[in-house]
C-alpha cells in the first residue's frame, strides 16, 4: 500500500508548527499519521449512498440565554492573570507591522 | 449502599468522626507513597485542612454539610480551580490560576467534599497510560512498573491508593473507564450533557464528559448524582430533571436485557485475557437473573476510526487557542 504521507509533508507540517523534529522523529511521525490516515480511507471506502448526514446524535439546537446583564467574572482577578495589561484591558505583542 | 464515601459522609454527619480526621488519614497514606505513585501534580493540604475544619464547625453548629460531608476528593488537573493552578499537566498552562470555579466544582463543595488536590494526567487528556504528562509519569499503586491508564491516571490512581475517596477524571475515548479498569476501581462515562462541562479544558467537545472514580458502584452513583444536572453555563448540558444513579442501585439483574456484540469477540487487539473477563462477566450476569443475548453491530468496527476522525479534528479547533497569534 503507497504511504499516504510523505516524509516531505511531516517536514513541511512541522516547519509550520515550529517544530524542529530529528530525521528519526521525522520516520516515527510519518508513520504514525500515515496510521492516522488509514483510518479516514477507511471511512471513506463505506458506502453512504442514501444515509443522511448527522452531526450529532441528539437534535440539538443552538441555547440562547435572555439577553439580560448577569454577574460575570471579576475583572481585577481576570486580568491579574495577563502578562501584560493596559487600563482594562489585556496587552499583547503587535500583531500587524505599520507601512514602513 | 456502602462504601468509603458513604461510610466518610455518614460519620461526618453524625459527628461519629470529624472531617480534619479523616483528612489527616488520608493526608498520611499521602505522605507515605505519593512520592512512588505520582497521582497529584499539587497536593493543597493547608486548604484541605481550612476546609475541613469549616465542616466539623458546621456540624458541632448543629449544621448539615451536604451528601459528601468531608469526603476527600482529587480533581483531574484539567479542571478549573479558583486560586488554584490548573495545568493540563502541560508547560503551555504554567503559572496559571483560573479566576472561576467549574462547575463540578462548586457543586463537589456544595455537597460538603474536601479537596485534597489535582491529579496528573497525560497532557491535554491525550494520551492512555499518563506516562506522557510534563511532570513525569503516574505509577500503577497495585505495580508500580505498570502504567495506571490514561489520561485521567493520576485520578484513577489517587482512589486506587487510598489517597482519597473518590475523584474526578474526563473521559473522551476511553480516559475515565480505561484507567479505572487499569487501576481495579469503578470509573462512570457518564450520559452526554449530564455533568456540566463549564470549567473542563476542551479537548473534543461532542465527546468530552466528566465523570467520578470510586471504590464501590454505590460510591461512584453518589458521587454522580452530586455533579449531574442541568447548568445553563454548559449549552450542551441536558435540560431537566433525570432520575438519580443512586436510586436505581440493589435492584439486582433481574429483568435486565445485556447484549454482547458479536464483531467484538476475538476482534482483533484483543488481549485473551481480556476476552476471558468479559464473557465471564456476561456468564456472572446471566446467573444473576439477566437476560444474556449477542447482539450483532456491524457499524461498531467503524468506531475507532470515525473516533480518530473527530477527536484529532476537535482537538486542533480547541486547543488552537494556546498557540498565541503568528
């Protein structure tokens, strides 16, 4: 059976999620998602012709709440848990470079 | 009825014995092995004892502390604590205190539970064995060169060791019932959407419940009825009433109908052992009074993969969260 995943792809995966991975990582990773990816083709070799699509099990509908001001969390004891804050408010690093 | 939590919440009521008591023996089986068995990533004694003694105060006062009356609990670290850290047994979490109670929690303290601490587990509940967690490894306490299960291990194995007497684990594919299988205690999945999962750090939402560990099936059902019920600040939470586990134990087997799936027998990857336990289970059952029949489920085969499709999937969407923005 060919490899659904190519070494190659371990790598470009893992350079998108910073991940410096040894060529031996690389070999066990490759194929414990190709593992992963037997699974989906697995699925995918069912015959589903004529059975509806479910989500869920439970007909469940999205929950609304009345839309009324209730307590929520204290503010003070929220935001001592931020790095960094300005005012009320959490600070993070800049995320958009301005025009040079 | 019987077990340590109903032995522990009756004295307690009673006054027969007091919560600091209790608490102290646990506290010292604790200090015995806790150091070879690794159940807790923070053990919170001094609260404990705090909270321990509100209890014996309230019921010298002539008060009722609730169904758990002084009943030492351990919580799986995935579940928020205020003022206390909460970790995932990950790195990612370090330093945090969340600023909210979930809501499990709040209703353990309402029944009277004294919390003895947090349990290790694999990091982000993913895992089956709790050896992969960021500080190190649970041991099996009947073995300690076993693994207690995963991810809810450092759960099933506080119970196991005697460090307290009942605990709650999470379960997605199996994290509460394998390591209760694992360790020789009882371990409950409970329905979808009958224990809130406000305050439970998501791994794959239309999975995820919280359930308790337990020595005895009567102890894990109080437990279970301590937690479960409606809560608006869950969306999936099952609205109204459901009856009570506790009431529907020592009615016997009698009239129960128990099917045994034929594509799992000898399926593959599964232990003789196992296959053995189970058909001597169905066998206790049948002598018991049930109703024993195989039952085919041709789908069934399909579980684990549709399993590694969905909770892989909800997983990422979860936990996208705590890779900042690049």
């Amino acid at each position: 059976m060919a490899q659904p995943i190519s070494k190659d792809d371990v790598a470009h995966v893992a350079r998108l999620a910073r991940l410096a991975l040894s060529d031996d990582e690389l070999e066990q990773y490759t194929s414990q998602l190709a593992g992963v990816l037997r699974h989906a083709a697995d699925i995918e070799a069912l015959d589903i012709e004529g059975v509806e699509a479910t989500a869920h099990p439970f007909p469940l509908v999205n929950v609304l709440r009345e839309d009324l001001p209730t307590p929520s969390l204290d503010r003070d004891e929220v935001l001592a848990q931020a790095p960094d804050v300005d005012q009320d408010r959490f600070r993070i690093p800049r995320i958009l470079g301005e025009a040079p | 009825m019987s077990g340590p939590v109903h032995a522990i919440a009756a004295d307690v009521r009673s006054g027969r014995r007091s919560a600091a008591e209790v608490l102290e023996e646990h506290l010292g089986r604790i200090g015995e092995r806790e150091e070879s068995v690794h159940a807790f990533n923070l053990v919170t004694a001094d609260a404990a004892r705090q909270r321990a003694g509100q209890i014996d105060r309230a019921v010298a006062a002539g008060g009722d502390p609730g169904p758990l009356a002084g009943v030492p609990v351990a919580l799986k670290d995935l579940i928020c604590t205020r003022g206390v850290p909460t970790t995932c047994s990950s790195r990612i979490l370090e330093g945090w205190v969340p600023p909210y109670d979930a809501t499990v929690v709040s209703r353990l303290a309402g029944a009277g539970a004294v919390f003895v601490g947090k349990a290790n587990m694999d990091e982000f509940a993913m895992g089956s064995s709790t050896e992969h967690s960021a500080f190190g490894p649970t041991r099996n306490p009947h073995d300690l060169s076993r693994v207690p299960g995963g991810s809810s291990g450092g759960s099933a194995a506080a119970v196991a060791a005697g460090f307290v007497a009942a605990s709650l684990g999470s379960d997605t594919g199996g994290s509460i019932r394998q390591p209760a299988a694992l360790c020789g205690v009882v371990g409950v999945k409970p329905t979808y959407g009958l224990v809130s999962r406000y305050g439970l750090v998501a791994f794959a939402s239309s999975l995820d419940q919280i359930g308790p560990f337990a020595t005895t099936v009567a102890d894990a059902a109080l437990v279970l009825d301590a937690i479960a019920g409606h809560d608006p600040r869950d969306s999936t939470s099952l609205p109204g009433k459901r009856p009570a586990a506790g009431s529907r134990l020592g009615r016997g087997a009698e009239g129960l109908r128990v099917g045994v799936i034929a594509e799992l027998a000898g399926a593959e990857g599964i232990s003789a052992d196992v296959a053995a336990r189970v058909s001597e289970a169905a066998e206790a059952l049948a002598s018991a009074g049930a109703k024993v029949e195989e039952v085919s489920v041709p789908s069934v085969v399909y579980g684990l993969s549709a399993y590694y499709m969905m909770a892989p999937a909800e997983a990422s969407s979860n936990l996208a969260r705590y890779d900042g923005v690049r």
